[in-house]
C-alpha cells in the first residue's frame, strides 16, 4: 500500500504531527508598517505559548502591501487549546483588522520579513 493510500506522511523527516497555520494581511495605503507592528507586538506576547514552534512574516514579493503571517504548531490539538483560551482574541486583536483573503492567483511567492 502506497503512503498515498495509508495518509501516512513520509520524507524530509519532518513530524507529521505538526500543523501550519497561514493568516492574510493586507496594510492600506494610509498605514504603512501597520502588519509589520501588528505582528511584532503579538509574537512578543506569544513568545512561550505551549505547543507553538514559532512563526514568520511572509512579505508578497511583488505586492509589499500583502503579507501572511505563518504559525507552526506542535500538534493541532496545541493550537486548538490555544485558540480556544481566554488569550486568544485578545492577543490577536492587533492584527484583525489587516486580514484580508488571499490574493486571487495559484500561488505567490514571498519574502521571510521577520521571524519568532
């Protein structure tokens, strides 16, 4: 049976375990560095969260404006708990406002602007 068939995740040796979780953000014209500060200040109250590897700043190479923030979690069970705690909206707050859904391609490419 191929590991296509069993869902088992194979090479690389990366955890299957672990999950990745992509937010979009979008900084208007009038504001710009607002993702860039929203997310600084909301890794800096994240640091030491249970079950959260880290995370990064991901800049749209031809539309600096457009960013994902990438989070790297231990199991998805971590990053639920987390979700679902009392930390959750308002640590995250900052950065609600600048979601916005993908941009309308098949694929982008991006820049690591920071990383936690």
């Amino acid at each position: 049976m191929s590991d296509r068939q069993t869902g088992k995740v194979s090479g690389g040796g990366s955890d299957p375990a672990r999950v990745r979780v992509l937010i979009h953000a979008a900084a208007p014209p009038t504001e710009p560095g607002a993702v860039e500060q929203a997310y600084h200040r909301i890794s800096a109250e994240l640091a030491g969260t249970p079950g959260l590897l880290g995370n990064e700043l991901l800049r749209l190479a031809d539309d600096p404006g457009r960013f994902v923030v990438m989070s790297e979690w231990a199991s998805l069970a971590a990053f639920r708990s987390w979700e679902a705690g009392a930390r959750h909206r308002g640590t995250t707050a900052p950065l609600r406002r600048y979601q916005q859904p993908p941009v309308d391609r098949p694929f982008g490419i991006y820049e690591v602007a920071a990383t936690y």
